[in-house]
C-alpha cells in the first residue's frame, strides 16, 4: 500500500514525532509514502510549513537520518512538498525559490484558497498549473456531481498530464474523497489517457495516516476486474 501525501507539520522540527510517523506508516501496512508539507501559503489564514530554509534543512537532516536507519529496510520515503498554485508571479518566483533549495523528489500542485465564479475557472487553474509548474501530481480534484458536464476540460488536463508524466492525486480524505461514480468516471478517463494515479490520505493528524486507502483501492481494484 502506498500513501503519497502525508503533513508532517511539527514532526519536520522534532525527530521523535518524526519516527512515530514513519513506525505508524509501517505499522498500517504502507510500503511507499510521501512525507510533505505546504510550502508558502496564499492565504495568510495558512500557516507555511516547508517555506524558510530552515524548516527545509530539519526536514532533510531527518530524511537522511531515515535512510541510514534500519526503517528504510521496511519503507520507502520520499521528501515531499505540497505547493499552492498561484498566478501571482511574485508569489510564484517565492515557491520557485523553494523548490530549488529544498530538491524535492515528490511535488504535490494544488489549488487552494482561490475563489472561482465556476467548476470550469477551478479546471482552467489546474491547465494553468500544468504549464507553469513542475510537479509530480495534481492533489485532490474538487469533488463535483456533475462530472461529465467536464469532460473536455478533464480530457485537456489528462492528456497535458500524460505528456508531462504527471500523476493524479485519488484523494481519500473525508475532505476531498470523490463519490463513487465519480472516482469510476475519472478512472476511465485517466486510463483511456494513459495517465497514472497514486493514493494520498492527505494526513493533517498522525491518526489519519493511510486513512481510507485500503478500502478505496478495493474499490479502485473491484472496477478493474469487472471492466
Ligand atoms: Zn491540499
Ligand atoms: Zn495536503
């Protein structure tokens, strides 16, 4: 099993908290995960995590203590960031900044704390993201019911993704977790676009670590089997 999207937040500065997060990752039966958090925020309600070097430097100083541990036999972790899209250069160049100091081998591209008038502005943002970022994966699609009223600009972010090798986040947060008949809709899109998906809690809390992972990769695994 994999979580690729797991908030360290105070574990980045405390290496006790950090080896509960990587015996907890273990103890639930994860075998690949993403430690990460926020990188600068755009709204200041937000507190940033990974945005001064110094957050940076603890958190490499405990990856590398992870893989000179006996833990790195039984997973595998990779150092993370979570980055808020933006179309405000100045905001931009600031997150460039941070991705070049802090090297990091997983970039999750999300949209938060931006308004639009509609699904469609929402999906254009992400278009936007995919052709000026660098990222790994889009995290957590807006829930919507409905869905196929999208399929063009779904299909234009897919087949974007798919050129880029950009993965898309399947979100099992209570927060974000598609429905049912969305999470089969957008499993046939991404296969029909030869795109890759990866499994993310999206932990804000320790307890939350590979929250609902297993049973939506039953699901995930039921739909392929009946296709
Ligand atoms: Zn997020
Ligand atoms: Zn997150």
């Amino acid at each position: 099993m994999e979580d690729m999207h797991i908030h360290l937040k105070d574990a980045i500065y405390d290496q006790s908290k950090f080896d509960m997060y990587v015996k907890k990752c273990i103890d639930v039966g994860i075998k690949k995960a993403v430690f990460l958090d926020h990188g600068n925020r755009i709204s200041t309600k937000h507190i940033p995590v990974l945005s001064s070097k110094e957050a940076i430097d603890q958190f490499n100083k405990k990856i590398i203590r992870f893989r000179e541990s006996k833990m790195s036999k039984e997973i595998e972790i990779l150092k993370g960031i979570e980055i808020d899209y933006s179309n405000d250069l100045d905001f931009r160049s600031k997150t460039f900044k941070i991705l070049k100091y802090g090297q990091f081998e997983w970039i999750v591209g999300a949209i938060h704390s931006i308004k639009f008038d509609n699904y469609s502005q929402y999906l254009e943002a992400i278009l936007d993201m995919l052709n000026n970022y660098e990222i790994n994966v889009i995290a957590h699609i807006k829930k919507t019911d409905e869905y196929e009223k999208y399929k063009d600009l779904f299909t234009k972010i897919l087949k974007l993704c798919s050129k880029k090798n950009i993965a898309i986040e399947i979100n099992t947060s209570d927060r974000s977790r598609w429905s049912d008949k969305q999470l089969y809709y957008m499993l046939e899109l991404m296969e029909n676009n030869n795109v890759n998906f990866v499994y993310s809690s999206d932990a804000h809390r320790y307890e939350d670590i590979g929250y609902m992972i297993r049973e939506t990769k039953g699901k995930v695994e039921k739909w392929k089997k009946n296709k």
